[in-house]
C-alpha cells in the first residue's frame, strides 16, 4: 500500500465518523514510536513534521530516513506523511520534493514578525501552495484564526486566540481549494496552555459545527489539542525537571469535537511530555545507565503509549 494524502486518509474518517491522530515526531525513535502504536492499534495515522524541528542537522536526510520508514509501514496502515506549520512557500516545496504527501502552509501570521495576516494575505499564499501541490498530488491544509501558544511565541492564554469565522470559513475555503482547514475554535498551542482547569472545557463545539455545515467536504483540523496529562508534569518535576503546570483540552471535549466535525487532531506536546517523563524517572532511578538504548527504550515506550490513547480516544483504533 502506498503512503496516503491526507484527503484519503480524512475522507474515510469522514465516512467513519472519527478522527486521525497526526503525531509531531522530530527524530526516527519517535517516528517508529508512532507507526508502532499504530500498527499495534490497527489505526490510520498521520506522521508530520515541522521545517527546522528535529535531531539532525541534515533536514533532507532525516526527511529522506522519514520517508523511507513511513512507506514501509504503510504497506500494513494507512500512513500520511504531513508538514506541520509550514510557514513558507519554500518549506512546502521542500517537503513536495522529499515525498510528503500532505502539506500544510500556515499563512494566517506574518513570517517576519508574528502578528496576524491579514485576510487576503492568508488567502494568496495559501492558494499558491495550493496550486504547487494539487498537480502533484499531494493535500494542502491552511489555517484561518490565530490558534494561540507556542506557535505564535506567546504565553498560551485563552485570548490570545482570534476564533476563525464561519463566513470567512466558507470565503477562504472557496478561495483557495485547500483540502483540509485548521480553525481557531479555543485550543492552545505548547506545554503551557491554559492556567485553569476550565481551560479544558473551553473548546467551541457550536463554532465547529457550524463551520462543518459551512464546509461539508473540508475537513476539519485541531490544532493545539494536547491535554498536559497533570501525572506527566508530576513525573517530570519529580525528577528535576521545571514544567508549568496547566490545564490542556480534555479528552472529553475532543471526543465531543469529533462528533461535531473534527477530523485531524494533532498531537505533540502530551506525547513530548510521555517521553521526557519515562527517560527522566529511568535516569534518576538508574544514574548508572550510560547505554543509550536503555535510555532510549523508556522514552520510546512513554511516546508509544500515549499515541495509542489518543488513538483510542480519536476513534481511529481498529480502522485501519
């Protein structure tokens, strides 16, 4: 089975009325973390990526390695490899060259300094992706709002975010062709999200739903949507680490964003957390382990096990 566009993969999520997990990895342990899980769980997946995010210095060789593992799982799964957060054209084409079958262009802030694009601005960088990409048959999501946090270089806050508009939805939708549309509908990207617990339950269930009636053959992206299981910041600080304590969205309110519409929920920090909370408690309850693979083999196993919850959570398990 070849590698699937994210269009593929979201269309028969659709059908099945779940969401894939698309897992932000930035080395190969990772990336064999997450196909692990998924062939364990018997669930689509979505492999992605962030331009100038990972262990290596060669990006093209650790996009070439990224490639070469996704195809070999997808011979048993249904794989997507995505770029997340692409923030250029040249990131886009890039990842196109390398055999991503899925790239998103993330136009909605200026390159330079941060601050939110305007509309038209979004729309025009957004639609000359679209038209590199399409021809060669890989999916383009965009984004439309400000989803706040860590993306943006800022602290995480709840009004930070600028919610997307179902008007301007359906208009960017329409402008661009893109296939696939994050929306800014009360997550928060990074460790830090929200610093109350109501900060889970804020997620705009009636926003997607009415951008879902707007848009009925795009599909729905959820950025920023990681938990901050409390046991992992616990585990962490427990052994020297310094996290922040928050609150992220619960597994709940994403259940119920599923059900309203949602068909790509992307994941890192939570699985960020499972792994530095594994190899911390493994390195200060074995300070005389200097073998990388036994240190590696805690990590791995912490990020593996959280990927199949979500997966399970998502809907995804046993539809591959």
């Amino acid at each position: 089975m070849a590698l699937q566009t994210l269009r593929e993969a979201l269309a028969q999520a659709e059908e099945g009325e779940y969401a894939v997990g698309a897992f932000n990895v930035s080395s190969l342990d990772q990336v064999l973390a997450v196909l692990a899980a998924a062939e364990a769980e018997r669930s689509p997946v979505i492999v992605q990526a962030i331009a100038g995010m990972s262990a290596y210095d060669d990006e093209s060789a650790w996009w070439h390695r990224l490639r070469g593992l996704a195809e070999e799982y997808a011979e048993r799964i249904p794989v997507v490899l995505h770029l997340d957060h692409g923030r250029t054209y040249d990131d886009c084409a890039r990842a196109i060259d390398h055999g991503f079958t899925s790239v998103m262009i993330d136009a909605s802030r200026d390159i330079d300094d941060d601050e939110p694009s305007s509309f038209d601005e979004n729309v025009a960088l957004t639609r000359r992706v679209v038209e590199l990409a399409h021809p060669a048959g890989v999916s383009v999501e965009g984004e439309l709002g400000t989803i706040g946090g860590a993306e943006a270089g800022i602290s995480g806050t709840v009004e930070e975010i600028v919610f997307a508009d179902p008007d301007q939805a359906a208009s960017f939708v329409a402008a661009t062709d893109v296939d696939a549309l994050a929306v800014a509908v009360g997550t928060s990207h990074g460790s830090v999200k929200f610093t109350d617990a109501e900060g889970g339950q804020r997620l705009r269930l009636e926003l997607i739903a009415e951008i879902k009636r707007r848009l009925p053959d795009t599909f729905l992206v959820l950025h920023g949507s990681s938990s901050v299981p409390a046991e992992a910041v616990t585990t962490i600080n427990a052994h020297g680490g310094s996290v922040r304590p928050s609150y992220g969205i619960s597994p709940e309110q994403k259940s119920e964003g599923v059900a309203a519409g949602i068909r790509k929920i992307n994941q890192g920090t939570d699985s960020h957390l499972a792994w530095t909370a594994a190899l911390r408690e493994f390195l200060s309850e074995r300070p005389a382990v200097v073998e990388p693979s036994e240190q590696l083999r805690a990590g791995i196993g912490g990020f593996r096990q959280i990927v199949a919850r979500r997966m399970r959570e998502f809907g995804s398990s046993g539809r591959a």
